[in-house]
C-alpha cells in the first residue's frame, strides 16, 4: 500500500507563481504571512497528513463509524489523531486572530486542507463543517453568541454541523418542516434531519449544530426559514457545559464511501424540544446558510481534487513496480513495468495534467476570496466577489466530476487489482462519487451557473474572464519554446467555443430558461475544462520563463509537457461541449416524460 506525500512543489508553485502569493500579503491584513510561513505551514501539514491522517484512513473505510446506545464511536485512532490535530492548532488556521484563530489566508489553507483530503477525506470533513459554522456565525452570529461559541469552535475544543436535509427536502430546501417555537430568548426545535455529516461522535467535547426550521407564523417557501444554533449540550453562561439537549443520532447510513465518517438521522425535540438560538434575523436563514454552503462548496471542489491526487500517487506507484509484457517491438529481454507502455503513461498523464488544472482553478477562486474580504480598494473588493461568486460553482461541480473519472482511470491502471479492495484504489472512487452529491449536486451548481451568475448577470464576469483567457494568446504567439507555441491554437479555439455556449446562454435564458437549464451540465464542465485549460497555459508561460535563470528547471520542464498534454488531450473535448450546449437543448426538451 502505498503512503501519500504532499505535492509541495506544485503547490508552492500554484501558490506563488500562477496565482500570487505577493498579491495577497501586500494587503494589510495579510502582511505577516510571508513565503517563509507559507512554506513552514505546508511542510508541517504535510507531516501531519502524512503521519497521522494517511495511516488511519484504509482502517477508518473498513471499520466505519459505530452508533450505540445514541452515540457514535468514531473509528479507532481518529479521537487521538483529533487531539493531535486540535493541539497542533491546526483547527484555527484560517480562524480570526481575536477568537485564537492564526488568520492565514484561504489562499494558504487551501493546500493545507487539500492534504488532509488526500490523506482522510472522512477524518477532515469534521473540521471542514466546523469552519463552515464559524463563517456563518464570524459573519451573522451576534457578538454574545460569537463570544460563546467562536472561541471553541476555533481551537476545535468543539465542532460543528450543518443541518439542511430532512426526508422530503434535499436540493429544494423550500420543503424545510422542522419547528422552531419562540420560548423566551430562545426556541423550542422539533423535527427530523437526515444525512448528517459528523452529526454525533465522541472525538469533541460538544457539537454546536446550525439548523435550518421554520417558526409557527414563518411564510411558506424559502423566505420563511430560520437558522439556528442547537448545541449537543448546553453551554451555560460562564462557558461550561450544561445539560444534554434535546437532540439525539437515531441511526447512521450504511454508505458506497466516506465510511470513517457518521452520516446521522438526528431527532430534534422527542421530549421537551431542543433549545435553539436565532442566528440574525427570522425568516433569513437560508440566506444565512448559503455563506456557509459557499464556503464547503469550495472545500468540497477541494476533496475532488485531493481525491484525484491521492488515486493518482497510488496508480503511478504501481505502474512504477508491476511488471508486465514487454516494450512495444521487443520480442525477448526483460519484461518491462506498466508505466514504459504508452497507454499507461497517457492514463497517467490525464491524471496529472487534470489535478494540476484542477488545483490552478480552484486555488485561483481561493486567492479571489481572500481578495474579496481584505483588499483595500473597494471597487477590487466586489470584482474579486463577483468573481469567486462565479468560480464557487464551477470549481464544486467541475472538480468533483473530474475526480470520479481520475479515481476511476486509477483502478485502471491498477488492472484487476484496482478492482478488489486490497490495494486501496477501489476506495478513492467511493469516497470521490459522494462529493458531486452534498453542497449542492452537480446539476444544482449547474443551475446556479447558468441562472443566479451568468444569466442574471448577462455573462458580465462570465465574459470578464473569458476576456483574460483571450490575452494569453498574444503571449503564446511570442513564446519560442515549441511546447507552449504547441498550445495556442487549442486554447483559441476552446476559448471561442466557451464565448460562443456563453453568448447562447445569456440570450436564452431570459425567454428559454427551460432549454438553457437542459444544457446546463455539459455548460459547467465547458467553464471547468477551459477554465482549466488557461490556468495550464498560464502555467505554462510562467514555467518558460523561468527556465534557465535558476529553480527546479526538470519541475518546470514537466509542468509545460503536462500543459502541452492537457491542451491536446483535454482541452478538445470544449469542442464538443459548446456544440452540445448550443445545439443540444431541443433533444432534450423533446422527449416526454411518458416517453421514457
Ligand atoms: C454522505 C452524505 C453526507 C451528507 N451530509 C450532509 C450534511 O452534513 N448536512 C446536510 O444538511 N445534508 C447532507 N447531505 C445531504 C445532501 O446535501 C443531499 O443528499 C443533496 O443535497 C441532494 O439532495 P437529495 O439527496 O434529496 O436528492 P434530490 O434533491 O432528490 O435530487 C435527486 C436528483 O434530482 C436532481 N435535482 C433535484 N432538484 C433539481 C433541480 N431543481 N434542478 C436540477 N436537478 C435537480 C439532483 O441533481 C439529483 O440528480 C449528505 C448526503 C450524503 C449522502
């Protein structure tokens, strides 16, 4: 089996080559944080993943988490690994400075939290919703129940969840029918919440739960949800913990993946009702919810990366050591390891060049979220805003999809032995199919994409970006080396692919939502694929020129075959997405529902 090991040198290099790392610590808030820290913080993340994370995470698959009596045991390591995890301070990495958090930038914990995806994805999806709940309470939560609450969260002393999903409501969170009734300064919660993520385990001292309810006189649909604070055990007003609220795991699922990780029915107010505080205002709360909700959405376009990198450093290890057949025209010698046949090493290659385009992207939406909260200038404030706003979908949905097809062409790879449990590979792609599922599926990203972003905005950021795509051309045409020229004309014609579906879909959806929302899949993947294509390119450029002036130079010459490769095996298929996506609506909207 083989171990993982952080990929440090394309990380530091996403970090601070193509997105810019300079950019970010020239903000006032940001200053502390130089390349130094950045690279300590990393190398010790790093350790931390793989000493700790990786070793627990094939057991944490085969034994899963355990409910007894209404209490989840977590597998067996994970509580130590918390301890460790918590006492390392990684918890507050990116937590506000004034509740104990070291304020680093998202641009820095981004990698930090790819690792630990790689290493245990179930493991760091306790400490992901924990910063979710933090972001909505830094956010929304009023300062008394920030300083209740943030404190803990922040060290890890305590975790946190989100509570959406009930039987009847999944994507449409308008069919919310938990009950919250007014008592005093507080409310009394009843209802069900299915699929829990981490809803109850013993690796905390308390589980602060954000719940979506509806109060008594609250109007139908979405604007009339309520978010709540549900502690597991109330806190009383020094800080202590109280008595066990109304709250308890009825069952945990049997999962394809994630195994490691409780995903808890929790029954709400079976006796008395659970006391429950308003966070901000009634009737608000799915506003609310959706800055926590954007937030994991990026953290969960994150795991599909990690998820992709880890089946990736599995396949290429065995390629390096099966031995099998021998090199193409060799009748007799040596059999040769997999990797020397020419499929293998493209199967590997789609591998890579998808992760690191994968990576680019998503730590490119990550660096304009730090952009969007702490840059001085104002006007840069909103355009960094509408911009993560726009990549927060395609990162999620995009990254998640790819990594299913990388873990998949991992197993390949592997041969029969992908295919049985024992080597590992199998793993990857179940824990990879859940994340186009939670925060949103992929046709819910998709929806978002084409509606609240590029429709509403009539492609404004949509053709922003595209815009910067479009000046990279001038510089691959000046560019001598061979392997970047090689990727202008692919990077051209996918880009007037993208402009052309972009164009269709602000002119149809005002009078044709229908059609633009039958397309609207294979539209997101044209934005993730192109997306990915000009961060290559970009990477590319910036890989020529530091050739020769110093620096890894065998790193940089395989990050411009990697572009070149993406640009000729990846980037064609925006091709045929824009056809589809121009063309593709009527055959769809053609067919009945009796039909089928
Ligand atoms: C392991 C796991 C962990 C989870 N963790 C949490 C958690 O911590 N907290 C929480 O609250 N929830 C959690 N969930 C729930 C998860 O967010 C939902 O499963 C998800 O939002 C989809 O809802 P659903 O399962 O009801 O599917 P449905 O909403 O019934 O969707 C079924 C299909 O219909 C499509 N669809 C539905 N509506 C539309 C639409 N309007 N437009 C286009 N397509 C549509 C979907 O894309 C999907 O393909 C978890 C789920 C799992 C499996």
């Amino acid at each position: 089996m083989s171990t993982y090991a952080a990929p440090l040198k394309d990380m530091q290099f996403v970090i601070k080559e193509l997105v810019g790392l300079e950019d970010i610590t020239a903000m006032p808030d940001c200053a502390e944080v130089t390349g130094d820290v950045v690279d300590a913080v990393l190398e010790g993340a790093g350790k931390f993943a793989a000493e700790v994370l990786d070793p627990l995470n094939r057991e944490g698959d085969k034994q899963g988490s355990k409910l007894l009596d209404g209490k989840v045991t977590a597998p067996q390591g994970f509580k130590e690994a918390y301890r460790q995890f918590i006492t390392g301070g990684w918890n507050g990495l990116s937590g506000q400075t004034e509740f104990g958090g070291q304020g680093l930038p998202h641009v820095v914990a981004m990698p930090v939290q790819e690792m630990w995806n790689s290493a245990n994805m179930a493991f760091c999806l306790c400490p992901m919703l924990t910063s979710g709940v933090l972001e909505a309470l830094k956010l929304r939560g009023s300062p008394a129940q920030q300083q209740m609450y943030v404190p803990k969260l922040t060290s890890g002393a305590w975790c946190g969840t989100m509570n959406l999903t009930e039987p009847q409501a999944g994507s449409d969170l308008s069919a919310v029918r938990t009950r919250a009734v007014p008592e005093g300064d507080h409310y009394r919660i009843h209802g069900t919440k299915i699929f829990i993520t981490w809803g109850e385990h013993d690796m905390a001292e308390n589980i602060i739960h954000l719940v979506l309810a509806r109060t008594p006189d609250a109007p139908e649909g979405v604007k009339g949800i309520s978010l709540f604070i549900v502690p597991k055990f109330l806190v009383n007003p020094d800080g202590t913990l109280g008595e066990h609220n109304d709250v308890k795991c009825v069952s945990i699922e049997h999962k394809l993946g994630i195994n490691a990780s409780p995903t808890c029915v929790l029954s709400y107010g079976d006796e008395k009702g659970a006391l429950g505080y308003l966070v901000g205002e009634e009737n608000r709360g799915l506003e609310y919810m959706f800055i926590m909700m954007n937030h994991a959405r990026l953290g969960v376009g994150l795991e599909g990366v990690a998820l992709a990198e880890r089946a990736y450093q599995h396949a290429r290890e065995y390629a390096k050591t099966r031995v099998q057949g021998r090199a193409i025209g060799q009748k007799s010698g040596d059999r040769v390891t997999i990797i020397h046949h020419p499929d293998v090493k493209r199967m590997l290659l789609s591998m890579k060049a998808q992760i690191e385009a994968m990576r680019a992207l998503a730590y490119t939406a990550s660096a304009a979220l730090d952009k969007s909260r702490h840059h001085p200038d104002d006007k840069e404030r909103r355009r960094n805003q509408a911009l993560v706003d726009f990549l927060i979908p395609i990162v999620k949905g995009w990254c998640t999809e790819s990594s299913i097809e990388v873990a998949s062409t991992g197993i390949q790879v592997h041969g029969g032995m992908g295919f049985v449990e024992e080597t590992g590979a199998a793993q990857y792609l179940r824990d990879a199919r859940i994340t186009t599922i939670y925060e949103g599926t992929t046709g819910i990203q998709a929806a978002d994409l084409v509606g609240r972003k590029v429709g509403f905005e009539k492609g404004a950021t949509a053709f922003a970006v595209i815009g910067e795509m479009r000046k990279l051309d001038a510089e691959l045409a000046r560019g001598k080396n061979a392997d970047v020229a090689a990727q202008r004309d692919n990077l051209k014609r996918a880009v007037d692919g993208l402009g052309s579906a972009t164009q269709w879909v602000v002119d149809t959806f005002p009078k044709n939502p229908n059609a633009v929302a039958a397309v609207s899949v294979p539209y997101l993947k044209l934005w993730g694929i192109v997306g990915g294509g000009w961060q290559m390119a970009r990477a590319a450029l910036i890989a020529d020129s530091k050739l020769g002036i110093g620096g890894d130079a065998d790193f940089y010459r395989a990050k411009i075959a990697t572009a070149r490769f993406y640009s000729e095996h990846i980037l064609p298929q925006a091709t045929a997405l824009s056809a589809e996506v121009v063309n593709g609506a009527a055959s769809v909207l053609a067919m009945s529902e009796a039909q089928f």
